[in-house]
C-alpha cells in the first residue's frame, strides 16, 4: 500500500506569523479545553441580531463555516463579518453602488474575484475574500478596517470601523466565540510568560525541568543569548495550551542544554526554533495517531508559512495520510515517542 502525505499549500493561502494577545478566563485559562474559538455557527427560527434577521444571518453563518474550514481564528471571522456588513449589510446584491456599479455579491467583489456566478455563490466569495485576508502582511495586528481596504481597495480606509462591533455581536451570537480567542501573545516574553502561568495551573509540564527554566527564564527577562526560544514555538505552544487540556513537552532549545542528538547542532533545536509535544491530554504521542494529528493541525494556522513537521516515517508505516496544511510545508523521519514542530 503507497501512503501519500499530502501538503497542499495554496500560493494565496500564506498566513503570515501572528502576534496578537489571548483572550482567557480568571485563572488564564477557559476551562473548555477543547479548541478554542467556539462552535460551528447555529440558527434559532427568527434569530435577529443587531438588527440582521435570519437571511442575513444565514449569509453570516456561511461566512463564518467557510473561515472555520480554512481555520481562520475569531478575529478572521469578525473582519470578514465586518466587511460582508459594510459592503451589502449582510445582503448578497446582484449589483454594486454609484462609485463602482460591476461590484456584487455579499462583499461587492469585482471581476478579479472571478464569474458573476462565482461572485453571487456566498461560499465562493467568502473563501475568495479569506485567501486575500490571509495574505495581507501583519493582518492579526493591523487595525482590521486596514485590513479590509488592503483586500477590497475602497476609497476611504476607514468606512469599516463602525461595522467591527455588530460583526462581533454576530459572531459572538451565531458561535459563542469572541473575536479575541486563540489569538497569540504578542512577543516572546508576553507568550512565555502566558506560558509561566500554564505552568502553575499544571496544564504544561515537561520531561524535564531545565527545559521548563528555559520557558520561566524567557518570561522573566533572564534567559541568556544561547538559551532563546524563538517566538514563534513560544506562540504555537500558547495556542497548544489553549486548545488542549494539558500538554507536555520534552525538548526545546539544545544550545542552552548542551545537548547534541540527532542533527546535532544543524537541528532546530540547536536554534531554538524547534519544540517537541511528548503527550497530549496525558496521552503519549507517535506523531501518527490521533492527537498528534489533531495538534498538527490545530497549530497550523498559526504557525509561520513553510514550517516542518517530523515524523514522516511513523505516519507512513501507520498509513496515515496527514491531509491538507496551508503554513506547514515540509515533513521528514524522526522518532515515533512525540512530535515535532519547528519554524524557519
């Protein structure tokens, strides 16, 4: 039997590294522990929010499945939200305004978005608006009305700000989420120190405790030159935290260690750049079975384009096909007691 693991990786489809902030409960965390960023989108008989009544909140639940299929985090969906309210009110018009009547659809798109057809179908067009989104440079951290110009080219770059909170009411009302879950620490200490916090309410452990010093030494400000952990694994490792019950990790930066296995001191490790996910929920992990894949893909919207993923082979001899990633580029062998993640 020929497995083939398959990473598809879209041209348009490149999501730039995130630097945002976590959204969590008292202690730091929701006590969901399942993925974060609420639910599939529901409608009640005669729902209305905001004003939108159950047609358009029909389009917005639309908008919001396609960006969950894409794994768009929260703040993805409320900017498209925020567009489709600005552009038609939520309304899938079969024509454009005085400025530019060849516009149409629920995000007025022009012919650049492809055929009339292509630009009436609300599922087309939000996946088209998404992988123009996704491509705009910093567009977690950019004002989301700048975002917006940036994708739709309108002549004021503000029109959208006033249309930001009724599309988090929407979004809040249809799925439960808010527009600040799963989003990521904004640099490597704010990400290790959400990470120290993990720490004492024992949702992140480690096999062994200088790599755990290594996390509350980034989060103090002490952390020396060879022992720095790249805020990219800092921030993949937030989103782990936020998205399982518990996660445990046996090795992070090797210079500080000393350590020198495998590739030596060509590993990403060697550079920081690299982390390994031992358990899962306290289940030990293969890097083919069920919950490797699940964090495999949880972390790969968030995760820099053209990251790398280890254990091809223990996938292959388990005959799992990985499925389609958009940032998570490459794989290659490694040992089958975890998993491997590292950023360029």
């Amino acid at each position: 039997m020929i497995v083939i693991i398959v990473l598809v990786v879209p041209v348009a489809l490149v999501v730039v590294p995130v630097t945002l902030v976590l959204a969590m409960g008292a202690n730091g965390f929701s006590g969901a522990g399942g993925a974060c960023g609420g639910s599939a989108p529901a409608l009640e008989a005669g729902q209305a929010v905001d004003g939108y009544g159950p047609e358009q909140l029909k389009i917005a639940a639309t908008i919001i499945t396609v960006g969950q299929q894409m794994g768009v985090p929260p703040h993805g969906l409320t900017l498209a939200l925020m567009v489709a309210i600005g552009e038609s009110g939520l309304r899938n018009l079969d024509h454009g305004d005085a400025v530019d009547n060849t516009t149409i659809g629920v995000f007025q798109q022009g012919p650049s978005y492809g055929t009339r057809a292509q630009r009436m179908d609300p599922t087309t067009a939000a996946a088209a608006f998404y992988t123009r989104m996704l491509h705009v440079p910093d567009w977690q951290t950019t004002a989301p009305t700048l975002v917006a110009h940036a994708v739709q080219i309108n002549a004021d770059p503000n029109h959208y700000t006033p249309f930001w909170t009724p599309a988090e009411r929407v979004l809040t009302a249809l799925t439960g989420a808010s527009p600040t879950a799963c989003q990521v620490p904004a640099d490597a200490r704010a990400a290790a120190a959400v990470l120290a916090a993990a720490i004492q309410a024992n949702k992140l452990n480690f096999l062994e405790t200088r790599y755990r010093q290594q996390v509350l030494n980034m989060a103090d400000g002490t952390a020396t030159s060879d022992c720095i952990i790249d805020a990219h694994i800092l921030q993949l490792i937030v989103v782990a935290v936020q998205a399982f019950q518990q996660v445990g990790i046996s090795d992070l930066n090797r210079r500080c260690t000393g350590s020198t296995p495998g590739a030596g001191t060509a590993s990403a490790h060697w550079k920081g750049k690299a982390v390994d996910f031992y358990a899962i929920n306290r289940q030990s992990l293969t890097g083919a079975d069920a919950l490797s894949l699940q964090l495999i893909h949880t972390l790969d919207p968030y995760a820099p384009h053209d990251s790398s993923i280890g254990q091809s082979d223990c996938r292959a001899r388990a005959h799992v096909v990985l499925g389609v990633l958009l940032n998570i580029t490459n794989a290659f062998p490694d040992t089958c007691n975890h998993q491997h993640i590292q950023v360029p």
